[in-house]
C-alpha cells in the first residue's frame, strides 16, 4: 500500500511534537565545589575551610562561588543560584545591606585553589553584574535565591563543560561592621550554596525525525513502483 504524502506529513508532525515534548527544558541543581572569601592584600580562606564571608571586618571582604559544570548542556535557559544564610549571619547596622553578584575574569581554578592574588580580589567585586539583593536580619537561618540575569547566563553557557566561579561583594563596600554569610560555610557535603539550571537536553530525537519520515517515504515509494511493476508484467 503506498502511503499518500500527505499522511506522512500528518505523522512527521506528531512525532515532532511528541520528541519536542520530551525534550523541554528540565531544572538541575548544581553544588557549589568551592567557597571563599579574598581581602584587599590578595589573601584568600581557600581552599578550605570554604566560609564565604562578605562585608566589612577590620577589612573587606568579598566571596566566591566555583561550580562543575561538566555535565551541564548543551543549553541553559535560566540560572539562579540559592545561598544559605546562617544564624547571627547577618550585621546591618542600617538595617539592611546589598550584596551584588560579579562575573569572575580570573581562572577559576586559581580561584577556588585560593590562590594569593589582588587582582582576584578586584575582579570579585567589579565588572559585569549578574544579580543582586537585599539582605536583612531576616534572611538568617534561610535559603535566599537571586535570579541571574541574561548576562550570567550567557557566561554559563559558554563555559559548559568547565567550572565557573562567581563573585560577591557589599555595595557600596561598608565602612564600619557589617556583613551578610557571617558563620558560613559550605557543609559536608557542600549543600549550603547552588544553582538552579533551566536545560534544554540534546534534542537527538528530534533532529531524528525528518529522517525517519524521508525513509518511510522511500519505503513507500519503493513498494508503489514494484507494485506497478508487477501490475505490468501480469498484463503482459
């Protein structure tokens, strides 16, 4: 039986609309592997033990967050990253304090390795921002997650497949005491700081489609002409 072309048609239709159902963007956390804090001499708390303090103590303080994204792909849609707040975590004499989120231009391996670098300290807290928010003593003992913009995103996905470090600082930097992530740390394992990923997974099956529907279309057309063959050879 020759199918009619229009039936395949119907058929290619279903299936990309199934394959591309299957392959809608699925949310992933990913741990932070590494955490810390850089001073303004270029001395850092890595690696290990992974506080990630930030604000103002005698000196400055700005954070870090290294993430794996090996397994990550091959792309990410959204991106926000969640951030535990400990108990007595929080000293906002004016009450409240903002913590901005910064692209990190050094390797993130010398990052999360803490190595000993003034520049690393600078780049922690300037450049591109990809989030930020407001913190109160009311954050304390509580996940706070901070959307990442299109800029963050953006340098995710370019660096799928490696790990990506994020900066932290409060601005503008305090003067007196004050500090958000006091009493931080990582946890065993590393549970106190994440990213939430929106994915897209490889979407094999649906590139898979035309081509299923171009072979059952030359089944098709193979069977048509052998049948008009025979027809021609029994009239004969």
């Amino acid at each position: 039986m020759n199918t009619p072309p229009r039936v395949l048609g119907a058929i290619a239709l279903v299936l990309s609309l199934v394959f591309a159902h299957v392959a809608s963007a699925v949310n992933t956390t990913q741990f932070a592997y590494a955490a810390g804090y850089y001073e303004p001499n270029g001395i850092a708390t890595g690696p290990g033990p992974d506080i990630y303090f930030v604000g103002t103590l005698g000196d400055e303080h700005r954070c870090y967050f290294v993430f794996d994204l090996a397994d990550i792909g091959p792309i990410v849609q959204d991106a926000s990253i969640s951030i535990y707040t400990p108990h007595n975590g929080v000293n906002a004499p004016n009450g409240s304090l903002l913590f901005d989120l910064f692209d990190v231009s050094s390797s993130a391996t010398n990052v999360a390795a803490g190595a000993s670098s003034v520049s690393i300290f600078n780049d922690l807290g300037s450049g591109t921002i990809y989030g930020s928010r407001i913190y109160t003593e009311a954050d304390e003992q509580n996940f706070a997650t901070i959307p990442l913009n299109a800029a963050a995103v953006a340098q995710i996905n370019s660096q799928l497949g490696q790990s990506f470090a994020i900066g932290g600082a409060i601005v503008p930097a305090p003067v007196d005491v004050a500090y958000t992530f006091g009493f931080s740390f990582l946890g065993n394992p590393p549970s106190n700081v994440y990213l939430t990923l929106n994915v897209v997974p490889e979407p094999a099956m649906i590139g898979m489609t035309p081509l299923l529907v171009l072979a059952a279309r030359r089944r098709s057309s193979r069977r048509g002409r052998s049948n008009a063959a025979e027809k021609s050879l029994n009239i004969r």
